[in-house]
C-alpha cells in the first residue's frame, strides 16, 4: 500500500507538473517558429521536421529545463516525421 500512495505523491508533486509544462512548451515550440519564420525560410525548409530539431538544438541553450525543452522538439520532430511517411496514420489505423 506505501507503493500506491508515494505513486500518487508524485503525481502531486509541483516539480513534475513543471517539467511536463516545459515537455509541452518544447513540443509546441516548432510550430510557433514556423508560424513565424514560414514567410522568411526558402521553400526547401517548408518541412516539418526541421523547425523540431532547430528546438532540438535551441533547447540546449535554455538556462533551464534544456532536456525538457529538446525532448519537446524531438518529440514533435518525431510525430512529424511518422506522419511525413505514412507511419502515424498506419498505427492510428492499427487500433480501428
């Protein structure tokens, strides 16, 4: 029963909830960037995949939370990359 209850303490745990917000904040970054950079950038960097490892590689920088933040954008990058190639909607399939 102490197992169950120090899984719940860590489920309230403020420390955690931050780095998921930090997780979140990196996975949201890239589209944010190419919002924002979409009308500069050649139309050869009009793929996904290259904003989410620019905060990859940006996330690094951050004083704070810089695993989080590149764990984000490698997320992101992932996600992009598995719709890129039919793999996202094959597993979004699978369960169907």
């Amino acid at each position: 029963m102490a197992e169950m209850a120090d899984a719940f303490e860590q489920v309230i745990e403020f420390d955690m909830w931050e780095r998921v917000l930090a997780i979140l904040a990196g996975f949201f970054a890239p589209t944010v960037l190419q919002n924002l950079a979409g009308g500069v950038m050649p139309a050869a960097v009009d793929h996904r995949e290259v904003y989410g490892l620019a905060v990859v590689a940006g996330g690094q920088m951050s004083p704070k939370y810089s695993t989080e933040l590149s764990l984000g954008g490698g997320v992101y990058t992932a996600d992009a990359a598995a719709e890129r190639f039919g793999v996202k909607s094959t597993i979004v399939e699978a369960g169907a």
